[in-house]
C-alpha cells in the first residue's frame, strides 16, 4: 500500500446453521457467547463491525416438514433461493474488517475462534467452513448487505457486537485472550532457547 492509499474496508458474512444436536436456543445463546469470546481477536486485529443477526426459531411446520423445491415453486430466482436458505439459517453474521497483517492473531483465531464455532455451527458455516460436495445447503453468493436486509425483514433481530472499531455490546472475554497470549509468548520463549 502506498502513502496515498487508505486501507480498505472488506465485508463478509452470511447465512449461519447450528448443528443438528442444539436446539434453536442451545444455538442462540452459544453465538452470544462466541461474540464475546472473539471480541479480542476482532478489536486487536481490524475489525470495524460485528453483527449478529439472529433468526426466529423455525416453525414447527417449517422445521420438520421437507423445503419445496424450485420446481415446486416454480420459482429459481437468487432471491427465493435465499429466502428459502434464511427460512432454514439459524442467523447471519456480518463482519467489515480492514486489511491488516494479522499473523500475531493467528493462534487465538485458530485455537479460540475456529475452535468455538464447530461447537455451535455446522461444518458448511462460518469462518472453517467446509463446504459439502453436494453441499447440505447451497447458499447463494450475495453481499453481506442484500443478506442482512433480507434476514431483518424476516424477522431476525440484530445485535451489534462491533462498531466503529469499538465493543459497544460489552462483555469481550480478555482473559482467553491474555491466557493465549501468555502460553503463546511461553512457546516462543522455549523455542529460543529461554531467552
């Protein structure tokens, strides 16, 4: 980057599913706990916003009953398809984070964030994502903005755990952090010989 450029502000997120063994509360408050568990990784490391977007639980004639088809409905556009995808999430995350060199954060991401989320998630949502072949839900690639505006007129409710940089949701687990750093700091002291 040059003198002139500034840093640019990059968006990602999407349609979030709980795994199958929680229930739509177990998940719920889970994903609560996860935003504050990355809390420090996300303030430390560029993060300009955090949102989660919490789904209504699904219906019990949504939840047991088989989602119609396109050719059922006759209707393939990018837009049904994820209407039909949000009627199945659980939620969605956003997150705008600047590019910034994030290597220190590499441990706590890996041995915290990635570690968290396979507790809650299922394996094709969030950051370790691993995408099925087939995959169990086939998420239509739309900007983090058309996901959001379509999960609130759905009736999920937002909660902003990041804005502007700043914890405005309160709550941030510093003393994972401060634990990872400490052992992290330990391991390198070891490898150069105690030093």
């Amino acid at each position: 980057m040059t003198a002139n450029e500034s840093p640019k502000l990059n968006s990602a997120g999407g349609p979030l599913f709980r795994r199958l063994d929680l229930s739509h509360e177990e998940f719920s408050t889970a994903w609560h706990r996860h935003g504050r568990l990355c809390g420090p990784w996300c303030l430390k490391f560029g993060v300009w916003e955090y949102i989660q977007i919490h789904m209504p639980p699904p219906s019990l004639s949504i939840e047991g009953a088989e989602m119609p088809s396109t050719s059922e409905t006759g209707d393939d556009t990018i837009e049904s398809k994820a209407r039909r995808i949000l009627l199945q999430a659980d939620g969605v995350a956003i997150m705008r984070r600047y590019d910034v060199p994030t290597e220190a954060g590499n441990v706590y991401f890996k041995n915290m964030v990635l570690t968290d989320e396979r507790r809650f998630l299922h394996d094709e949502s969030g950051a370790g994502a691993v995408r099925g072949d087939p995959p169990v839900y086939d998420v239509p690639d739309l900007h983090v903005d058309v996901w959001r505006e379509m999960a609130l007129s759905m009736g999920g409710v937002e909660y902003v755990k990041i804005r502007d940089g700043k914890d405005v949701a309160g709550g941030v687990m510093w003393e994972e952090w401060e634990r990872i750093e400490a052992v992290e700091k330990e391991r390198k002291k070891a490898e150069d010989g105690g030093k």
